[in-house]
C-alpha cells in the first residue's frame, strides 16, 4: 500500500503549532484595499486558528 501524500497547497496556508493547533491566515487582504479601512486591515493581517469543523479534514490532508 502507498503511502498518503500531503496535500501541498493546504501545507503552504496551514501551520501547525507547538501545541498541535492550526492556524491559518484570514481572507479579504488580497484586492480592494484601498475601500477598507485601516483598522480592518490590520484586524484580517493576524493568523487565526481553523474552525474546528474543518480540523479533522484538514489534519487528513496534511497527513498528521
């Protein structure tokens, strides 16, 4: 049996940390910027952790 492969894309958006946790970066910070105010870009510039809905999906993909 071969052995699953991480699913690239998802490990370049997700970091694990030390804890085992996922985090990921917000959306919204790619285009329109000039319409957003300062205070919004600074709140969609930190990373988040994911939803816990989306963990276990997730974890499969990258193979932990």
């Amino acid at each position: 049996m071969p052995k699953n492969k991480t699913h690239k894309g998802t490990a370049k958006r997700i970091r694990t940390t030390g804890s085992g946790k996922l985090m990921r970066q917000q959306t919204g910070l790619r285009h329109r910027m000039e319409v957003k105010s300062s205070k919004e870009t600074r709140d969609l510039s930190g990373i988040v952790p994911l939803a816990k809905a989306d963990v276990k999906r997730v974890k499969k993909l990258l193979g932990r």
